[in-house]
C-alpha cells in the first residue's frame, strides 16, 4: 500500500536540452524529492526514452540542432500513446507571436522565454505534476471500481449457480461462503411446481425468524410468507418465469414469524441441467424494507409540505379568517384528516369555537358535543405544548372523557389517530387546532405533528392579522365617529356664542349705548362665557389625549384637603345640578390631607360628576370617601341608566361610550381620562352597573402616592 502510494506521488519529468549548462539550470531549478528528472540532450534521445516510458510532463527546448522542438512535438503528438502528455517550450530566441502561436499549433500547453522566472517555473511545473498525480488516482480509483464490478457480479453468478450437480466440492464451499456473507438478503431455491423450498440461507433465519428447517417442511411455506396483499402478484410471476423462461424481478412483502412485515427485492431465475432441463427456481431476496421507508419518508414529506404550501396560500390570500379558515378546514379533510377544528380563546379564557368540520355531516353534532365537553385539546391548551394521539386507544378516550357515555360517544367515532397543537403566536397562546383521523392507514407521526405545529404558527399568525386587521377597521371607525362627534360637540358651544355675538353687535351699531340695559349685556355675556368653558373644556380634553399618548402628562404632587376640593366642584356646579335636578348625598370620612396632584383629581372629580348629572338627571347623586389599609375609595353612585355589563370595561377606552351620541353629546374622553390619571397616580377605576338602575363609579387611589411618580401614560398606545 504504502510502495502504490508513494509511486502515484512520484512524477516524471523529460527535460530536452541540447547544451548541458541549460539542463543543469532547469534540474536545480526543478529539484523535488516528489520529482524524477529524465535530461536528454537531442530530440532523438528524447524520442527513444518516449518509446518504452510516459512521464508526466515534457519540458522542450525549441532550438536544438538535427531536430527543433516543433519537429520533435509533431512526432510526440502524432503517436497514440504519447499525445496526451503536456509540453512546455523553452525558448530564448523565438519569442515572437507568430513563433508561440506555431508552438501551439504543436500541441504545447505553455511557451516560457529565456531568462525565465525560477518561481514561475517551478509553480506552472507543479501545477502539471499535480494534475499527473490526480489523473493517476482517478485511474486507479476507476480501476478498484471496476474491480469491485467484477467481484460483484462474480459472487452473483455463484448465488445462482448454488447446489449445480456439475460443480466441485471446492467451488460449492466457496459458493456457499458467499451466500452466508450476504447479511441483508435471502438467497433460496424451490422446486418449479410445488414452490417447496430445497435451500435457504443462514440469514433468513435472522431476517424473518423462522427456523431453517422450518422451510423445507411444507410445500407452501414459501408462498406463506407473502403477504396476502401481493399473493397474486407473486404468483402471476413466477407463472410467467415458467412459461417465458425470462428472469423475474418484483418488490413484494414477506411476514415475519412476529406478525411483522418487511419489503423485499426479489430477483429469481430458473436454473437448467446439464442436458438443458429445467431444474429448480433460484431466487435472492433482498431486504429494502429501510429503501421503502426512505421512500415513504419522502412521499409523506413531499405531501406535508405540499399541504402547508396549500394553507399558506389560503392564509396569505385573505384577511376575511371566517372565509380562510372555512377553505383550510377543507383543505385538511381532503388531505389530512376526518376531523379538524381550531378553538379561539376569548378574553375570560374560555375556549371558543372558530372552525369544526368533519367528512361526514352526520357526525358533527357528535363532534360539537365532544369538543364542548371533553375537548381533544384541553391538555395541549393546559400544558401550552403539541399533544400526539398516534394510537387512539381506549385508554386515551378514558383520559380524555368525564364519565362512560362520553366514553362510548367518543368511541363511536372509531378514532384511530389523533393530534392537538396550540396557537401561539409571540408567547400568547390564542388557542387550540386538532386533528383526528378516523383511517389506519392514515395513522398521525411525530412527523405530521411537527408539521402541525408548523401550521399552527401560521394559522396563529394569520389570527393575529386578522385581529389587527379588525382592530384597524374599528380604530378607522372610531376616528370617523370620531371627528363626526367632535366637530358637533365643538360646533354646539360655538353657534350660541355666534349668535350671542352677533345681537351684541347688532346691538351697538343700530341702537346708542346709553338704550342698551346692562341686564340684556350681562345675560348675553354670562352665556358666551359659559359657552366658552365648554369649549375650553373639550379643548383641554384633546390635549389631554395628546399629552397621555406621548407621556408627558405630568403629575404636580402636594398636599391638600380631599374633602374640600370635592365641596369646590360641587359649588362650582351648583346652576348644572340644579337645572338637572340632582340633589348631592355625601359621605365623606377621610380627615386627612392627600397627596395627590390637585388639579388632575379635580379633573376626575369633574369627569365624573358631570357624567353623573347627564346620564342620571332628575335622581340624586351619592358621593363618598374613605380610607383602608393606606387606599383611598371615593365612590360616586347615581341612579340614571345604568350600563349594560358587556360594556363596562369598554366605556374606560378611547372614543368609547355606553349609549349612542345621538342621545348623549361628549367626545367619549372623559372616563379614559379619569383611568389614565388614576394610573398615573398608581390607583385604578372600576364601575359596577345595572340598566336602568344607576351606576357606581369606585376610585382606588394611594394616600400617598410616591413622589417619583411623575407621568401618565397610555398602556394600550
């Protein structure tokens, strides 16, 4: 080994000089231990060294008496054992064009001019012998393939010619050691009629389990071992290698002694006697049950991510989900699965219902039930985590199931398979998708859950477009409400005030001051001025919104008197309660001062009186403050129309409100205020109503809120 390698690294080299001195240059120049350098000093001498040896590269000097170097090239490449070796020229006198084309033309590879580059040299002589030296490894790699061949289909041909009556002992022990190397195939032969098995290999005894004599007892143990499915086929196949005579290759399945099944390649022939009657069926069985499950592996792949492909596509094409999800369902019953639903949790955590659909209609009132009552998905819901049901056992519907007519309505389904994935998407989980297969054949991997998981990140995505996409429509809504009830509301203070303005001034240009009365003025001016606080008022509310939505509503902390400043804004409200007949119940225990920002809790004091007297006019309002545990309640309770309960946690967002504005005037600010101000003070808000029976608005403030607590901002923003 070690003597083939080194010659395979040994190069040859046939240097061709005719003045000595030039060939003593280019030997130091070329020195290598990897090198053997061949000097001729003619082209003649070149030319009989060329007769019985093949170096790897020529280096030719193209000036030399008797014969020049293109003479001596024509002769190389005219010969057909020599035309395939390289030559470089050397030339210090021909350096023209015209002469390295000609060196070309005679078959050279390189054209070097004297003085030439000792580096250069030896670089573009290394690149040749290196060449030279894979040539001769692919040569000899060839040669050891086509060995290996040989050796193949040598130890073939004595697997056939197994038990000839015409064959030596000798070669029948050599025959019989190459059947019994074979690990991962079957070699046999039978009789022609029967099929009764004459010879088997040592390997069928580990590959199927049966016993080698076990063969040999019964005439139809070998077709017994075929699996009932390919029976026929088997049959029709050696049917047809007795009547044609042609050699026979098929794929079939064989039963282990353990009930299992393997695939095998068989490959069979019948063997002649000396007087060319037929003898015996020999036949090889190769084990390609690992090929076919390779093979099956790429079906089943190929099918998954076609089906992903498909449900990409579906999920890409529309942000409608109830009609995306409708074709998905479909997708899934055509290509996957007897059963497939998704479950949306809504915002109590409460598993809800966006897809179910199952192939057989009849059965989905069964299959509503069963996810109503004992969902397949509950554990994946729990655990956040892919669930797989490979084998639908009783033991699973036990699990799954809270009493024994659930058992027996879940396993009516005759459920074979199962899976259950969750929908998360950025670490919420939205939900629950599962699969059920009600087919054998069609049993659920490790595999198909992964791609499941898979889908479920882009079904989750697709729900979170989808929720974004109507968040967007809904905030575009409110904005058009939005400005519809702004400009209404900023427009009703505006015209009276118009209209006040306008008498004023018509007043002054047609009639002397000394006729106007002083109690027509001040009329007109207390209205323009109450006007004008209203408008004063939906201003700041708006630039209150813009200071929450950028953070820089900042907080002014000291102490004072709650008590007091709730007595103030009631004062200050005394015409609006009067004229909307609500008498004021306080109950006030707190004694201490506060530490709170001032104005801000005037605000909300405002916010929600004013709320009180519109929507609970002509009934008395209930307002009261006391302290626990270091928080301050304060509770403003009337008796109007009350909010229904679905809508008691959305009248605290932006633009929200309980009842329609065509009722009701306000931008529906006043209470996401309040919220955004009381967290900002690290308190909270929280209302509890009943229609038509009033409404309790409850603050929970800090007595004291920390003094680094300086700006409200907008959670949701």
């Amino acid at each position: 080994m070690e003597s083939t390698k080194a010659n395979l690294e040994m190069i040859d080299i046939l240097l061709v000089d005719d003045r000595e001195e030039n060939l003593l240059t280019l030997g130091a120049v070329l020195e290598d231990p990897s090198y053997t350098l061949i000097q001729t000093s003619s082209g003649k001498e070149a030319l009989r060294y060329l007769l019985d040896n093949e170096p790897a590269l020529i280096l030719l000097d193209v000036q030399m008496p008797e014969m020049d170097g293109f003479e001596i090239a024509s002769l190389i490449k005219s010969s057909e054992r020599t035309r395939e070796i390289p030559i470089i020229f050397i030339t210090a006198i021909n350096v023209g064009t015209t002469f390295i084309q000609k060196g070309y033309e005679y078959g050279a590879v390189d054209y070097i001019q004297k003085p030439y580059d000792a580096v250069v040299l030896k670089s573009k002589v290394g690149t040749f012998a290196e060449l030279a030296r894979k040539t001769r490894r692919l040569v000899l790699a060839e040669k050891k393939l086509r060995e290996s061949e040989i050796e193949d289909r040598k130890r073939l041909l004595l697997q056939l010619e197994l038990k000839s009556l015409n064959r030596k002992q000798a070669y029948q022990k050599k025959f019989l050691d190459l059947v019994e190397g074979i690990n991962h195939g079957i070699v046999w032969s039978a009789s022609i009629d029967s099929l009764q098995v004459s010879f088997v290999s040592r390997s069928a005894e580990r590959i199927l389990g049966y016993q080698i004599q076990q063969w040999s007892e019964n005439q139809n143990f070998l077709m017994n071992l075929v699996h009932p499915d390919d029976r026929e086929t088997v049959q029709a196949a050696f049917h047809t290698l007795r009547t044609e005579k042609a050699d026979i290759n098929l794929e079939h399945r064989l039963i282990r002694r353990d009930g299992g099944e393997i695939w095998v390649n068989t490959w069979t022939r019948l063997a002649l006697n000396e007087d060319g009657t037929e003898a015996e069926i020999r036949g090889l069985s190769v084990d390609i049950t690992p090929l076919k499950k390779a093979e099956e592996n790429l079906i089943q792949n190929k099918r998954r991510s076609d089906f992903l492909a498909e449900a990409s596509l579906i999920l890409s094409e529309s942000l409608d989900s109830e009609a995306a999800f409708s074709k998905l369902g479909e997708l899934a019953l055509s290509k996957l699965a007897d059963w497939f639903s998704i479950y949306t949790l809504n915002d109590e955590g409460h598993a809800k219902e966006l897809l179910l659909c199952h192939t057989d209609p009849n059965k989905m009132q069964i299959v509503r039930h069963i996810e109503n009552t004992d969902q397949l998905d509950r554990q994946s819901l729990r655990t956040r985590k892919p669930v797989l049901y490979a084998d639908f056992s009783d033991e699973v519907i036990r699990s799954l199931t809270k009493n024994d007519e659930h058992f027996e309505i879940l396993r009516s389904l005759k459920i074979k398979s199962a899976m259950a994935v969750p929908l998360i998407v950025r670490g919420d989980i939205l939900g629950t998708m599962s699969f059920a297969s009600e087919r054998s054949e069609n049993q659920y991997t490790a595999a198909d859950l992964c791609m499941a998981e898979d889908l479920a990140r882009r079904v989750g995505t697709a729900l979170e477009n989808a929720n974004l996409y109507q968040k967007a429509k809904a905030a575009v809504r409110l904005r058009d409400e939005f400005l519809s009830i702004a400009s209404h509301e900023l427009k009703t203070p505006i015209t009276p005030l118009k209209l006040q303005t306008d008498s004023l001034m018509y007043a002054l240009t047609h009639q002397s001051v000394a006729e106007l009365k002083p109690e027509k003025i001040s009329k007109m001016v207390e209205i323009s001025n109450r006007q004008l606080g209203r408008l004063s008022r939906l201003v700041d509310n708006l630039l209150d919104i813009a200071r929450i939505n950028s953070g820089k509503l900042r907080l002014n902390l000291k102490d004072f008197d709650l008590t007091e400043l709730i007595q103030e804004v009631i004062e200050r409200f005394s015409d609006q309660l009067k004229h909307s007949k609500c008498k004021i119940e306080l109950n006030i225990t707190l004694q201490q001062p506060v530490f709170w920002d001032r104005m801000r809790i005037e605000q909300v004091i405002t916010n929600l009186l004013t709320n009180a007297m519109k929507y609970g006019a002509g009934k008395p309002i209930c307002i009261s403050a006391s302290m626990t545990n270091g928080d301050v309640t304060i509770s403003f309770r009337d008796h109007g129309i009350g909010i229904a309960k679905r809508d008691q946690n959305r009248i605290f967002l932006r633009f929200e409100r309980a009842v329609s504005e065509n009722h009701f005037g306000g931008l529906g600010l006043g209470l996401y205020i309040v919220s955004q101000i009381l967290e900002a003070h690290g308190g909270k808000v929280f209302v509890e109503s009943e229609i038509n029976v009033g409404s309790t608005f409850h603050l929970k403030i800090p007595f004291k809120v920390k003094a680094d607590t300086s700006t409200c901002f907008d959670s949701s923003a």
